[in-house]
C-alpha cells in the first residue's frame, strides 16, 4: 500500500512541475482568466477585467511554486519508493 502512495505522490509531483514548466514556457499565463472570475463574469453579463501587472506576477509566482513543490513531492515519492523496495 505505500508503494502505491508513494507512486502516487511521484506521479502528481511530475504532473505539478511539468505544468509549471508548461505555464512558464508558452506564457498561457498573460491571458488566462480564472474560471470562478470566467463563471461569474458570464452570469452577471459583464466582460472580465483586463489582466494588470499584479495578475501577471501571480502567474509567475504560480508557476514557479508548481515547479518547485512539484519537485519536492517528486524527490518524497522516489525516495519513499526507494527505501520501501530495499525493506
């Protein structure tokens, strides 16, 4: 059972980072509005506000913590992985 725990954990630490890292290289982040704002937005009728420079920087931030938890999960789940086999 905690191989499976732990593979799930290396799994979804690979899926964080590589959408960070996808995030951060095509710069879907400029444009995106989030989907709570999109529904919202559509229900009353209006438009959604323009991106500013403080929506771009969570972006970045954003990004940059899926790649590094991602990261951090990946490194738990293989060493878990590891040390679960050598037992």
């Amino acid at each position: 059972m905690t191989a499976l725990k732990f593979g799930a954990l290396l799994a979804l630490g690979l899926a964080f980072a590589g959408m960070g890292v996808w995030t951060l290289y095509t710069r879907k982040r400029d444009d995106m509005v989030p989907l709570a704002e999109l529904l919202i937005n559509r229900a009353l009728g209006e438009e959604p506000p323009p991106r500013n420079a403080w929506d771009r920087r969570l972006a970045l931030f954003h990004g940059g913590m899926s790649i590094l938890f991602g990261l951090l999960m990946s490194v738990v789940g293989a060493v878990g992985l590891a040390l679960g086999d050598a037992q």
